[in-house]
C-alpha cells in the first residue's frame, strides 16, 4: 500500500493576495481556482513537487509553520526568491545545535536553509538535498 501526501492546505486570509503571492514571488504553478459561493479553494504547486498546496481562508491564516521545500543548490534556490521578491531570509546552517550564517561548510544534505513566510507569516524553509535523498 502507497501512502503519498499529495495536498497539504495553507489557511491564509485573503486568497487572491495569497495567490499573488504564491504564483508570483514563489514560483509556485496555479492548477485549481474555485469558487462555490463564499468557499474558495486554490491549488498550487512548487515546479517538480508531486505535492500540491490549496490555499484557503480560515481564521487560523498563518499558523502553518516550518513548511520544507526541497532543492539542489540552495544559493540559486535564494537568488530566484530574492529576484521573485519573496524575501527570503540568508542562507544558514546548523552547528552544534545553533544556526549559524552560511551553507553548510561541508554541503552536507539536509543542513543548508534558507526561508522566507507567505503574506499571513505561514513559513517556509528551503532545505539542500542533492546526494540520494534529493527527489
């Protein structure tokens, strides 16, 4: 039996300034905006994820924390964010239990960030996978 986490929801408050946001400044690619009276649902997806994310109001906007995203270079995975406008925080790593500035000093997978928070503080963090953990 497979169990695969196709769709995770991002309760924000304003979904078209959510939607903007995603589609814009993250990159994510727009699949679904529905409308059925007040329910509205938008299903967007980062470029190469086989998980999607459906946007949709909820008074619990930007409660969702810790969100990972997958790449294989963290610095280009940045600069794009950067260039999009999503502000992206810098990259960082961890030592001994403390963030520290910078990537990984070794590159090790799963040890270089960096992340940045949707319009309603719903956060992201962008995590280097390149070695056989990646996709």
């Amino acid at each position: 039996m497979e169990w695969r986490l196709e769709l995770i929801v991002v309760p924000v408050s304003d979904v078209e300034r959510a939607k903007a946001f995603y589609v814009d400044k993250a990159g994510f690619e727009l699949h679904v905006d529905h409308s059925d009276g007040d329910f509205r649902v938008v299903q967007l997806t980062p470029k190469g994820s086989a998980c999607s994310i459906a946007i949709m109001a909820d008074e619990s906007a930007g409660s969702l924390h810790g969100l990972h995203l997958v790449v294989s270079d963290i610095y280009a995975a940045r600069d794009e964010l950067e260039r999009r406008g999503a502000g992206p925080s810098g990259i960082f790593h961890f030592e001994a239990g403390q963030q520290q500035p910078g990537a990984d000093p070794e590159r090790a997978d799963y040890n270089s960030f960096c992340s940045f928070n949707d319009p309603d503080g719903n956060t992201w963090l962008v995590q280097e996978v390149t070695g056989a953990g990646a996709g």
